[in-house]
C-alpha cells in the first residue's frame, strides 16, 4: 500500500460526523499543517479526542473558530476562549475527562481491551452516568476504550515504511493514539529511507500507520 500521499488526500478521507483523534499538548506534537488544510474545508460536525483545545485560532483552535467541532472529548479548553464561548452557548458539547484517564481510555482502545477501572473521579461528576465497580472495599469508575475513525498525529521524522520517530514531548498523545485509529495519517517533518532507523529509535511501527504526509 502507498504510504507517502501529500495534505490534499489526507484530508479528503475525513468526512462529515466522523470521531477523530488528534495529537498533541497544547501547541506540542500538533499535526499542524493538517489541522490548517481541514480548516480549509467544509467538513462539519466532528467529535474530536484530543487533550486540549489550544489556542485561539492556533492549532485545534483554527477548527474550533470555524465550528467545524461538534463534540469535544478532552482534558480541558481553559486554553481556549472561543471553545469556552461555544461550550457556554451550547454550540458544542464538552466531554471533559481525566487527562490520564483519557491517555488510557484511548490506550484500552488500541489494546482491544473493553475498558479499565480506576478510582480518579470518583465522588466528582466524572462518576455521572458511569458504572462503579466495589473491589475490596473501595470503589472504581469503569471507563470504556475510546477509538476514532481517524487518527491525525505528529512525528519527527518517518522512513517509507512508516515507522515514526518522535522528538522531546511529541510524544505526548500521538503514540498512543497510532493504536486507536481505524484510519492513522501521520504529518512529519522529515522522510527517510526504510532502514535508516536502528530498532531502538522506532517510537512507532509502521504496522499502525497508514499514511504519511511531508
């Protein structure tokens, strides 16, 4: 299969109400120029995972000031004060989940697990609406797997065979989220040849990529 495709046939596979997962701390390990590009759609109505919401017009911002969102599921939009303004107008709904519980929600997913309990949120609204599990006299939120029709991450560089490797803290949520994806585009800054990598530097196979954009 083809890896290597450029911005244009990336984002054409994302498509009215899909789930998508987008990595990224803030403005770190952000796939950037693809965030530009869907901005530049019509695309409409997306739930999307992602730890935050950015900034104004920066990063998931440039989505969230078109309203191309939604559905938020995140740790939190105190970064963002249009995604604050739309979530208070009730323009977009707001998930917000336990930053670790997020990284595991969509880890369980990757892993083919059908959820995990932990005790963080209990006694908060995090607990809403949620089973609670008693194990040995203490009390346990069962939290489902989170999974996306596409995965949108950021690395360092890739080889032809889509192997990734990821700099400092781009390591955030993009690993994780390379096993959560039915779909997995990676934008990199740097292509190199199938071999170039020692084992060790492979962050990612590229067993979970499906496409590569430069």
């Amino acid at each position: 299969m083809k890896k290597l495709i450029n911005i244009e046939e990336g984002i054409a596979k994302i498509k009215d109400g899909m789930v998508v997962m987008i990595g990224g701390f803030i403005n770190g390990g952000v796939p950037e120029r693809i965030i530009e590009a869907l901005s530049q759609t019509d695309v409409k109505n997306l739930t999307v995972i992602s730890n935050d919401t950015g900034f104004p017009g920066v990063g998931l911002g440039k989505l969230i000031a078109k309203k191309q969102i939604s559905r938020m599921i995140c740790s939190h939009i105190g970064t963002n004060s249009d995604t604050i303004a739309q979530f208070n107008n009730k323009e977009i709904i707001v998930d917000f989940v336990p930053q670790g519980t997020l990284a595991e929600r969509i880890r369980s997913a990757g892993a083919g697990l059908g959820g995990f309990l932990t005790p963080t949120g209990i006694g908060t609204i995090v607990e809403n609406g949620k089973q609670i599990i008693n194990l040995e006299g203490k009390d346990y939120i069962l939290e489902t797997p989170l999974k996306a029709d596409v995965a949108l991450i950021k690395a360092s560089k890739a080889d032809k065979s889509g192997n990734l490797y990821y700099i400092g803290t781009a390591q955030n949520f993009n690993p994780v989220m390379a096993f959560a994806g039915d779909i997995v585009i990676a934008e990199v800054d740097e292509i190199v040849e199938t071999g170039f990598f020692e084992p060790q530097d492979v962050h990612t196979s590229g067993i979970f990529v499906d496409y590569v954009i430069n």
